[in-house]
C-alpha cells in the first residue's frame, strides 16, 4: 500500500513512480489480490475506472497517476500472467 502519513494529512504515493497525489482527480485506484482466509492472492488486481478517496485507503488498494503507470506496474509487477477484473 503506498500511503504517507504525516500529523496533519494522509496523502497518496503512486505505487509504479512514487508522485504524490495532489488535488488531481484523475488517479486511477486498483486492489491487489482477494482476501481469503487471511492470505492475499498476489495474482489478481481489480482496476476501478475513477478514483474513491475511501476506498483508497483500503489496505490492498494500489495507486496510480496515469494510465501509463498503471500499465508499467501492470507490466512490471505481473508480466503476462496477469487476470485485470
């Protein structure tokens, strides 16, 4: 989960770049896995199509600035075996 907290605010890192999310309502937000009995499937990732400041903080979310990283990631992080729900 990339979240940064300081004392005043919670703010969001993108997980491919590590940019800080601003005001910019054009992140895009993701969840890894399912959990199951306490063990998260590393092989799935469900994309929403907006983004949702609550759900954001979830534990699994994933947080991206662009489609671009949101594709790196994708690409990096689950090559050609990955199942995008």
């Amino acid at each position: 989960m990339t979240i940064l907290s300081t004392d005043r605010t919670t703010g969001f890192l993108c997980s491919f770049c590590g940019k800080r999310k601003g005001d910019a309502e054009d992140w895009l937000l993701g969840f890894e896995g399912r959990k199951e009995k306490s063990v998260v499937m590393k092989y799935a990732i469900s994309l929403l199509g907006k983004w949702d400041e609550r759900r954001a903080c979830e534990p699994n979310a994933v947080h991206f600035c662009s489609t671009t990283c949101q594709t790196n990631y994708l690409s990096k992080n689950y090559g050609d075996d990955t199942w995008a729900a």
